[in-house]
C-alpha cells in the first residue's frame, strides 16, 4: 500500500497539495482525476522521489521515503514503472535499448538476458517484431506500448501512468485502457493512474481520488461517478461548469 499523509508541496507562494491524504491500496486501480493544474502529476513526481515536499510522509509499504538517503530511494525506486505523457523514449537508441535500459543500469543480467525480457515484454504490448525499430518510426501509439513495455521490464511493484491516453484517438485510447488493465492483470501491481479523459476514468479505475484545492476527495466508484452525490466531483465529470 502506499500512503499519502498530510502533503503539502509549494512552488514560491502557490500551494498546489494542502493537507492531502490518501491510502492507494496494494493490487488495485486508483485513478486520480482533477482540473489541469491541481497537482496529479506533481503527486506521481513526489512519491517516486523526484521532488521534494514541504511537510508531510509518503509511505512505500513499510518504506517512508521522506528522510531517506539518495541510495535508499534509487532502491524504492526501483519497485516502481513509470509512463510519462509524452512517452519519453530516447531517440538516439533503438526499441530495444529503450526498454532494456533500466536492466543494463540497475542489474547484473548479461545482453542476452536482456534481449530476452525486453522481448518477452515487447510481446505482453503487442509489439513483437520492432526490438530493433527506433522511435522516429513509430506511430503515437505504439510509442505508448513500448513505454508501457519499459514501465514492466523490471516486475515493478507499482505502475504509474500519467496522462496515458492524451492526444490518443478514441480507437487508440481504448487499446491503451485495455492494455493497462492486461498489465496490471497480469503483472499483480499496484497501478495509480493519473487522468483527465472521462473515457479512463470509466475503463481502467476500481477507486477514483479527485484532487481539488489541494486536497482528495473520495469518490464514488466507476459505475457511479457520473451521478455522484458530491457536486464537485459531478460537475468535474460531466463537463459542467459551476
């Protein structure tokens, strides 16, 4: 479980997070959803260690990442994948190198065991034939997948996903929400997705936090949301302004 107690985080004179609280459960789904701007992307940055908060404990199981040193937290790291918004592959290195980059830096796998869990990995996203393709060649969707691949090829713990499905189509959204659910199906992680696309909410949560001035909000389920009894959160998914 990782548990989010009492965060504050500033940037100069601007809150983003006052007092936020929240409990993601090990194994499940939690989307967190909000206006642009509130802070989700910024809380995905904070438990992963990226950023520093004002006040407040970030819990990684039995790990509070708040005093650890550099060295620690490169291990708590280590039990998280990331997929950024825009992908983040590097342009310079091949699929293949992209995925196995994390396993080249943080273990002692020889290249052909590499070579054989990135393509192992390659396969769970549907892109078994691309090991040796470069991102330059590829459409926006399939860059999603391979990020998704690199987010897995280390059997993480937690799977983070910030914005997946931005600037996708409709048809290429819903691969995307489908795919996150095989993962986090076949994987066994605990998942955090970060969304605005009311498409995603639907398709991929089992809890739903809305971060709204700075603080969570639990909400209703997926199958309730759309007509949640909290006017905020109902304004906020049925495109309703206040």
């Amino acid at each position: 479980m990782i548990k989010i107690k009492s965060l504050i985080k500033t940037y100069g004179d601007q809150t983003i997070l006052k007092d936020l609280n929240i409990k993601i459960p090990k194994g499940k789904k939690t989307t967190i959803i909000g206006q642009s701007g509130c802070g989700k992307s910024t809380l995905l940055r904070l438990i992963l260690g990226l950023e520093k908060f004002d006040e407040g404990e970030i819990w990684v199981g039995k790990d509070c990442i708040t005093h650890l040193s550099e060295d620690d937290l490169n291990k708590v790291r280590l039990q998280f994948g990331m997929v950024f918004q825009s992908a983040a592959l590097f342009d310079s290195m091949t699929v293949g190198e992209n995925v196995g980059l994390v396993l080249k830096e943080h273990t002692d796998m020889t290249r052909e065991e590499i070579k054989e869990r990135v393509i192992e990995k390659l396969g769970l996203v549907g892109l078994n034939d691309i090991y040796d393709a470069y991102p330059a060649n590829l459409s926006g969707g399939m860059k999603k997948r391979v990020a998704f691949a690199r987010a897995i090829v280390n059997n993480p713990k937690v799977l983070l996903f910030d914005e997946p499905t931005t600037g996708l189509d409709p048809v290429t959204s819903t691969r995307v929400e489908n795919l996150i659910n095989k993962l986090t199906k076949k994987t066994n992680a605990t998942t955090i997705v970060v969304t605005h696309q009311i498409s995603t909410i639907l398709n991929v949560s089992e809890n739903i936090v809305m971060i709204h001035d700075g603080e969570a909000i639990k909400t209703e389920g997926p199958d309730k949301i759309l007509k949640s009894k909290n006017k905020m959160v109902y304004n906020f998914v049925n495109g309703l302004i206040k």
